[in-house]
C-alpha cells in the first residue's frame, strides 16, 4: 500500500509538472501586444490635437499612436485591434476614424495612424477618444497599464499638456489669447521641453516673443487675454 501511494504522488506530481510546463509554453508562445510610451515618462497616456494651428483649408489630420509587441516577430502579417471604450466623447465619423490595423511581418512595433476629423463643434469643445488594445486573432492585451490611450481633439488654443511643468517658465500662465499669439510670432504649437528644444532656444523664443509683444503693444494698446489678464511674459 505504501508503495502504491508513493507511486500515486509520484504520478500525480509529475502530471502536475507537466500541466504547468504545458501552461508556460502555451502562455510564452502567445504573442502580446502593449502601447509604447515615452520612456522619460511611461505615465503619460494622453495626447492632445488642436486644428487651431491649422490652416482653415485642413479638414482632417493623422495621429500616431505606438505599439509594440511582447514575444517573437512573426514571417507574416498579424491583426491589431484598437477599440474606443464607451468614456470616449469623440464620435466616429464626425470626430475620428480607425483603420484596419497590421503588424507587417518581421517586426516588433509600428505606429498606428488614426484619422482626426475637423467638425464645426470642436470649436466650443474638446472631445476625447480613448483607445484600447483588445484581444485580436494574433495578439492578446500585453503590459496592464500601456494598453489605453487617450486622443483630446479641439479647433481652439488649448493648454499644452507640458505647460504646466515645462512651459510655464518660460511662457507664464497659459491663456488661449498668449498661446494664439505665440502661434502667430513664432509659427510654432509644440514645444518638446527640453527633449528637443533645449534651454538656450526656449530663452531665445521667449525673448523674442516679449520683444514682439512689446511692438504689438505700441499699435495696439495691452493686450487683454480672455480673462480679462494682461498678456505678459516671464522676466
């Protein structure tokens, strides 16, 4: 009986094992997919379009959102899914549109165009679209926390996302009347503080935007912002 038994547990455990080897193989030959952020900062989920910097002739524009996947590339194409969830008040169609998404084969991320739309109502009010990786016939959700991202669509000066952080310094408090007027001198809407623009060229751009400020001021009189504020820049 004693050997019977220890046979029994011998069997059953090497069952066991083999259930979850077979449990790890399956799980490691699946291949994920997760949404890749910037790595200075893997929390920011959110992006934000204004068509206020476009000409009034573009009527729809494109934003990327990054992918990549977790595992092996394959030799041939496989399914993206990105599906709006029901927070989103960006309406398909009017606000946006998605595309049929492919990893092409032999690759590990691409970046996914989603189509912004210009309607008339986005000049009163922002909308947002969050998007989601779902489950796909070639990919399932990857890293829990990088599978959502979220799109704010608008035709006004809205605040930059880095104002506050990065901006703010250099430019002062935001109002949509400063950031029109920065737009108008400087020809520019993004500021990628100071991953791309360093120290030096942002105290050049704002010295140059106070010099402009101070000739608008000798035509014009102070210019007022929408609260009432005057618009002024940082010593």
């Amino acid at each position: 009986m004693k050997i019977t038994a220890a046979m029994c547990l011998a069997i059953g455990a090497m069952m066991l094992s083999s259930c979850v080897k077979d449990k790890l193989i399956m799980y490691k030959d699946e291949a994920h997919l997760y949404i890749e952020k910037v790595a200075s900062d893997v929390s920011k989920d959110s992006t934000s379009y204004s068509f206020a910097v476009k000409k009034a002739e573009i009527l729809q524009d494109t934003v990327y959102v990054k992918v990549r996947i977790m595992g092996k590339a394959a030799n041939s194409p496989r399914e993206i899914i990105l599906e709006p969830s029901g927070k989103s008040t960006a309406i398909a169609g009017q606000h946006y549109k998605l595309l049929p998404y492919v990893m092409p084969a032999d690759s590990f991320k691409m970046s996914l165009p989603v189509v912004v739309l210009r309607s008339p109502d986005l000049e009163k009010k922002e909308v947002f679209l969050e998007l989601n990786v779902v489950a796909s016939k070639d990919f399932m959700p990857g890293i829990t926390k990088q599978l959502g991202y979220k799109i704010k669509i608008n035709d006004f000066f809205s605040k930059p996302d880095n104002w506050d952080q990065r901006l703010a310094v250099f430019f002062g408090v935001f109002s949509e009347v400063k950031f029109a007027f920065i737009f108008k001198t400087l020809g520019m809407s993004t500021f990628a503080y100071p991953e791309q623009v360093p120290y030096s060229q942002m105290t050049y751009l704002k010295i140059k935007l106070k010099n402009a400020l101070a000739e608008d001021e000798k035509i014009n009189g102070l210019m007022m912002d929408e609260f009432g504020n005057r618009v002024t820049f940082p010593n």
